[in-house]
C-alpha cells in the first residue's frame, strides 16, 4: 500500500496548516487558554469557509467532496495547532445539521460518556439528556459528562486518532527543537544521550502512529481503525509527556504550549470510552 501524498492531498494539508499558522497563532492560543470556554465563532466560520467541516460532502450538496484520508490529513493539522471546539462533531454533522458545513452552526454530541463544548453549542446531538459538567485537564475543552454512554462512530475514533497524531508531530518537533537550542555544560542538551533517546522515541511513535493513521483512512476498516487510535493515543500522551521531560520545568509554565499538548491528548484518549473499547475490538478480532 502507498502512503505517497497525491498533490492534491498536500494542497489540503499545506492549506490548512497555513490557515491555522495565520488565525491560531502562538499568540492566539494564549488568548483562547485566558478566555476558557469562549469559542472564537469568527475562527470557525473561516474554517467553514475553506471547506473543514463540508470536506467530505458531495460537491452536489455544497461540500468539497474530498475523501476520508484528506479530513484525517486537516484533522491531523487541527490537532497539532491544538485548535479548539467540538471539530469533529460539527464535522460529522455537516451532512444533516443546517449551518455547520458552512460553520455557521456548532454541533456538540456525546462521545462515549463525555461531551465536548455543550454551553457553547447551537446544535446539542441526542444523547446528552441529563449532562453535568465536569472538571476539565484541558482549559481548552470543556467537558460535560453524560449519563449513559454513547457508541463511538468509527469516523468519529479515526478523526480524533488524526488529531492525537498532530499533537505527537508537534511534541517531536518542540523538543527537537529546544535540544537544539538549549545549552547546558557549553553545548546544546541535545548532544547528551538521555536527550537523544528521548527524541528518537518521540519520532519513532509519531511515524508508527502515523502510518497505522493513514492505512486506516485507505481502508476505513474498524479493525485498522481500532489499532490506530490505540497507536495514535500513545505517540501523543507519551510524546508530549517525553516533550515535557525535554524542556524540564520550562515546559510546565503557562508561556509554554507543551503542557497543553499533554493535557489535550489527555482528554481525547478519552473519548469514544477511551482506549477500551478499541482494544475490546481488536481481541475479538484476534480470538476470531
């Protein structure tokens, strides 16, 4: 199988990451931490106008009409800005909730036991009868708890694997390149093996989760799906938790955007009831 990106997929890709790069800046990122629970509504019309939420919509009914690998490549990108909001749910609900392919609307739906945004929701999915809020990790994702789980939608696990793969780029990426910068006993810290070791690892997960990301957005198998949220979970909790050994306490503080990685990879390994029910999949599958 071919993982080589079509040039039209890196369009997709390089767009939205210089989208994001203008309206979700460092800055703005420390704007949305100081203000929690505040969706910026202007930011998310934009992303409906460059075809986020309406990507996988036919081009007959308004949308891009682009595949499952390309949403998993925005979605991929949306997770390494750490872009907040209910992104999948009003992706996914683009097709029948008037408004939210254009993001005139935002759609919130329970995922498992948790729902995501529900105050800041035009649209609240069936489900979230009787939530209660619940103290989030995350500034950047409130979080209500509802009472009876809802199923996962495989889109739904795939699109959240995506976002755990961009938040693994980016914790590989930040450490590199505070190895790089920072100095200690006269040489940058990436030169002592401990260091090294970390970054290595940092970018093996990221590749693997990558691939098993990608093979599931070809295939669209539950099982590929399954196995790639578990790979994609770990490159980003473990890699923003190797990022944050990197940077030492400097990654701790609020100038720092590495504690936000981990805790946003924190809450999405919750979601769809986490890791469970992926590995209950996959050891069906294996006893089968």
């Amino acid at each position: 199988m071919r993982f080589q990106l079509t040039d039209e997929q890196r369009a997709v890709r390089d767009g939205m990451r210089e989208l994001l790069a203008r309206r979700f800046d460092g800055e703005a990122l420390r704007a949305a931490v100081a203000a929690p629970g505040r969706l910026d509504r202007s930011l998310w019309r934009e992303l409906g106008a460059a075809g986020f939420f309406a990507l996988r919509l036919p081009e007959a009914d308004g949308g891009v009409g682009l595949g499952l690998p390309e949403a998993v490549l925005v979605f991929e990108e949306a997770g390494r800005a750490l872009l907040p909001g209910p992104l999948v749910a009003t992706h996914l609900a683009a097709a029948d909730v008037p408004g939210a392919a254009t993001g005139e609307r935002v759609v919130a739906a329970p995922d498992g036991r948790l729902v995501e945004w529900l105050a800041e929701a035009d649209v609240v999915r069936r489900g979230a009868e009787g939530a209660v809020p619940l103290r989030s990790a995350d500034p950047l994702t409130p979080l209500h708890r509802v009472p009876a789980p809802a199923r996962p939608d495989p889109v739904a696990v795939l699109l959240t694997a995506a976002e755990q793969l961009g938040t693994a780029t980016r914790a590989c990426e930040l450490a590199v390149q505070h190895a790089r910068t920072r100095e200690q006993f006269g040489q940058p810290i990436g030169a002592f093996q401990a260091i090294k070791h970390l970054c290595a690892g940092l970018l093996v997960r990221a590749e693997v989760a990558r691939a098993a990301v990608y093979a599931a957005a070809v295939t669209a198998d539950r099982t590929d799906i399954a196995a790639a949220r578990l790979l994609a979970d770990e490159a980003a909790v473990q890699g923003a938790r190797d990022c944050l050994q990197v940077h030492g306490g400097m990654g701790f503080t609020w100038e720092s955007e590495v504690h936000l990685h981990l805790k946003r990879a924190w809450v999405r390994a919750q979601r769809g009831g986490g890791g469970t029910e992926s590995e209950e999949l996959l050891a069906a599958e294996l006893v089968a």
